[in-house]
C-alpha cells in the first residue's frame, strides 16, 4: 500500500539578527526538519549580536567582540537552520513565492522559493546626501561589521579628533565611548538639547553631564557637508556657520527602517517608511507573509499611533511571536509605550511613553510635573539626586509619560512607569503602588510616586 508523504514546507527569513533569527529559532523549537525546511540570509558576518552593546565594545567596556554574539551561525546550523552568511537578497516575488539572494563576495545570485516568509531587515543609519558623507572616515554605526570598520580606523587614525553627528542615543553614546579612547569629541547636534527622546529640560541635564565629561557639545547646528583633504579623506565637519576639525566622523543621527526590498515589492509600508503588519506580525494583507525587528512600525498603546521605535528588545519579541505563528502556534504583539534606557558616564537617562510634543500632536491635554529626589534615604551614604518628569491626562489623570535623569539607580525606575501605563493606570492610582523600600534603596516615597502624587494634585486642582 502505497503512504503519500507530507511536503515539507519553506520558511525563508530575511536578515540574521534579533527578529529573524529569534524567528527562525522559534519555528524550529515547533516544527522538525522533516516537517519544516528553515533558510535564513543575512548580508554581513555576523547573527544573533546585541547592536545595542556596539558603543560599548567600541569604547573598551566591551573587550572581546563575539561576548556580544547571543548565537553564532555554527550554533544556528546545529539546529537544523540553513543560514546563508554574506548573502544578500536583493528581489521579492510575491506572484512566484520566491526571493532572490546575491552573493556579496561573488555577486552570484540565484532564486529560492518560500511557503512562508520573514522579513527582518531591520534599520539602516541615516546618512544624509550632502558632500562627504561617503569619506573614509566617515562611519554609521549599526551592525558588527560597522563597529570593527570603526575600530579599524581609529587604530589607523594618527589625529586624536572626533566629531559625532547628532545626539541621540548612539549620538550620546558614541561620544562616551570616544571620550573613553583618548579622543576630543564634539557632538554637532540639530537640536536645541541632546536628546530629543527626552523634552528639552531633562535634555538640558544630559548636557550638562556631557560637558562634565569633557564633550563639547554644539546645539542648534545644521551640518553642510564633510570636508576632505587631498587625500579624500574626511578633515572636517562644516555647518552653516563654522567647521569642527576631524580626523574620524560617527554618525549618529538616528536610522529609518530598511524597506527597500518591501517597498519594491509593493509591500504596505507606514507613515514612517516602515511595513505595517498585524497583531501577529503578519504583513497586512499577506497571510504568510511576517515581519519584525527595526524594518516595521508598531502600536503605540499610549497615543493609539503607529511609530517606528528601533530596538532589539522589540525585535527579539517579534521574532517569538513571528516563529510561533509561522511554527503553526499562535501569538500576537499587541504594542509597546516607548520605554528607553542609556547612560553618559554615570548619569542615567530613561524615558517611556509620550513627551510633551508627542502628547500636543496627538491631541491630548496634559499636566506636566517635574520633582527633585534622591535614588536612596537622604541620610543613606552616596543617595544621589534624581529629576523625574510626569505627564498626566487633564480629567482622566491617566499617565501618559515619565522621564527620568539622575545618578546610579536612577534608570531603571522607568520601568515602574512602563508597567503603569501599559495597565492603563493613572497617576493617583500610582500613588498607591506598593513599592519596595529601605533606606539603601529608595526614600520612604520613591521619586516615581513622588511624581505621580503632585500629577495627580494637579489634575485635581485642574478639573
């Protein structure tokens, strides 16, 4: 008697890192090879690797490379994954079900069908079409290769210069990192504060903290171009009104989501050039279609906004989702409220949910608090001060942010805020929170409740 077997199906994933190999490793974790054929392309060297730890392998905190590899391509194989490396896929075929994947070293390309697709091509930096924003010595910092290409010319670079562009997170970062090289650092920034994640006065505090560590910091500065020698490489940055010597250039000016592959494809992208999918992470419109990782744009549960938010904690969190569903099991994502968490020396800097420009522009009315306290009993030896800034919804009370800047245990108190507004609370019902307390960890009242009782004073002394 003749058995008819099961085909096995193709799961194709697209991109190496967080979202598509967390992805691949959670479908794989379902369904065995004999059910389930897994082929996943990733265009650089590396897979599985925190990004987010770049500045700090960069600026000697970090002295081994592959400690911020979570999985190698070897481990990947073992697991019965076929990962293609130096592989870039340069084609989708939706009609055909196929993508087509160009070698990066030999420029050989050929075609692979798929079943089911993953889309992980995350983020590229933003490098803005003005002169010499291609000179050696002008460096994106995004994956691991773009970290030792770093690494390779600060070896080579005889001059102790360094200017970053743009002071966000991997702005501020960077600038750190720099600093911790021996170099002199200028960060030009657009902006009137660093940190533009955070409303200009906390900003103001994040400043100060990077001119304490012997940054000079330029604000309000629209750069024009990279200037060259007679060697093309770079010499300078040039504003509109003067240029900043420099012997190496980081950029860090933010990134957009790398969607030329979907756009091409005709695939659904956002507001914010990233794709649009589902609570299960699936392409809207394309049932075996997923996407994740810094490539989609996702819910925002505070404003009810789509935003793009790049960060590897969002990615490894969809590729879970994306490998369940494409594993034959279920799961959703069902958004996030912002929350971010970076440092300059031992200042700590953390926000979650909207500043006051996210808040005007949606819509919402607001009051805003700002407290000063203590990350311990101020009697407890080294309590360190603290800046907490609220935002609460006029009548309803519901928070809608809180941003935090201040000394060691500082931080990670956003993380109260985060759980807060996820459950919807407003800032009298977080007044009641039972928080743990003793002097060498909090003031009897915890900066973050300290906030939440003056917002919620405020909202009623509004209504």
């Amino acid at each position: 008697m003749n058995m008819s077997r099961t085909r096995r199906e193709r799961l194709v994933v697209i991109g190496g890192d967080a979202a598509g190999m967390s992805a691949a490793s959670q479908a794989r974790r379902l369904k065995g090879p004999d059910e389930l054929e897994i082929v996943a392309f990733e265009r650089g060297h590396f897979t599985s690797y925190s990004a987010c730890g770049i500045p700090y392998w960069v600026g000697g905190d970090v002295t081994d490379r592959d400690r911020l590899i979570a999985r190698t391509p070897e481990e990947h194989r073992a697991r019965d994954i076929d990962l293609r490396l130096r592989t870039e896929v340069t084609d989708i075929d939706l009609d055909g079900r196929r993508v087509r994947a160009r070698d990066v070293d030999s420029g050989a390309g050929s075609w692979t069908s798929y079943d089911k697709l993953v889309i992980a091509t995350g983020a590229r930096p933003i490098r803005p079409d003005m002169p010499g924003m291609d000179a050696p010595g002008v460096h994106g910092v995004q994956t691991l290769d773009d970290g030792q290409a770093l690494l390779d010319t600060l070896a080579r670079t005889r001059g102790r210069r360094a200017v970053v562009v743009g002071a966000g997170y991997i702005g501020v970062e960077m600038a750190e990192a720099l600093i911790n090289r021996g170099y002199e650092v200028t960060v030009v920034n657009r902006g009137s504060e660093p940190m533009s994640t955070l409303d200009p006065d906390m900003g103001r505090l994040v400043h100060k903290a990077m001119e304490g560590l012997g940054i000079t910091m330029v604000n309000d500065a629209e750069v024009t171009g990279i200037r060259t020698g007679d060697d093309g490489r770079v010499r300078a940055v040039a504003t509109r009104d003067r240029d900043f010597p420099a012997d190496v250039v980081v950029l860090g000016i933010g990134v957009r989501p790398e969607t030329t592959l979907a756009k091409a494809a005709g695939l659904p992208l956002g507001t914010h050039g990233g794709l649009l999918t589902d609570r299960s992470m699936r392409v809207r419109g394309h049932e075996d279609i997923w996407a994740g990782g810094d490539c989609v744009e996702v819910l925002d549960l505070v404003s009810g906004q789509e935003r793009h938010i790049a960060l590897g904690t969002h990615a490894n969190k969809h590729g879970q989702v994306i490998g369940t569903n494409a594993g034959g099991g279920y799961a959703t994502f069902p958004g996030v409220v912002g929350t971010a968490v970076s440092k300059v020396c031992d200042l700590e800097i953390a926000r979650t949910g909207l500043r006051e420009k996210d808040a005007h522009r949606v819509g919402l009315r607001f009051e805003a608090v700002t407290i000063e306290s203590t990350s311990r009993a101020g009697y407890y030896p080294n309590a360190s001060p603290m800046t907490v800034k609220m935002l609460a919804e006029l009548r309803t009370g519901r928070l809608l942010g809180v941003q935090i800047v201040g000394r060691e245990g500082a931080g990670k108190r956003v993380d109260i805020a985060a759980v807060a507004l996820t459950a919807g609370m407003t800032a009298e019902q977080m007044t009641t929170l039972d928080l743990g307390y003793a002097p060498p960890f909090s003031p009897v009242w915890d900066p973050v409740l300290v906030a939440a009782r003056k917002a919620a004073a405020k909202v009623r002394s509004s209504s």
